[in-house]
C-alpha cells in the first residue's frame, strides 16, 4: 500500500494525530450543529481553508459525534508526488 492510498479508521488517536500533524482543529459547521442528527456535521478546520460558518469544538465533542453517527474517517497521508496531504472525508460506518 502506497502512502498516497487512501485508508479508513475509526481510531480516535489515529484521527487526532493526523490532524494535528496538520494544524487542524476538530469543528463543526455552525449552521448544523444544533441538528437532531446528534451534533452537526463533523469538519477539521486548516489554517489557511477559510471555510464559513466553522465552529471550533473540543475533541472530546467531535468524537462523541463521530461515534453517534457511527463515521469513518477516510484520509490520505500523501499526495502522489510525496507532499502532506489534507485530503479526508467522513463516511458511514458501513
């Protein structure tokens, strides 16, 4: 498996350091985050991306959501010419 596959988790350290390895935060988009889906929906806010209406939450916040919503996290650790990639999405838990 290539660094640049992507890969699947629900390990909360695995997903913790691989966002702060790139300066992001646990967030959830405002607008949601009072939804009767059980928290909103799930973000990791980057220096830099500026993306509306973030809410910061506490890690502990994010991974109650994570694991209510019963979520994977798909990312990538690099892109294909060797660079830190940012590249995540949240999918169900299938």
């Amino acid at each position: 498996m290539e660094k640049s596959d992507s890969k699947t988790t629900k390990d909360h350290n695995t997903i913790k350091k691989w966002a702060e390895k790139r300066d992001g935060k646990p967030a959830v988009v405002e607008s949601t985050s009072n939804s009767s889906k059980g928290g909103g929906l799930l973000r990791i806010n980057f220096p830099g991306y500026a993306e509306d209406n973030l809410k910061d939450i506490s890690w502990e916040e994010f991974f109650r959501i994570f694991d209510d919503n019963k979520l994977q996290f798909l990312y990538q650790e690099e892109t294909k010419d060797g660079g830190e990639s940012r590249f995540f999405k949240f999918v169900g838990d299938e």
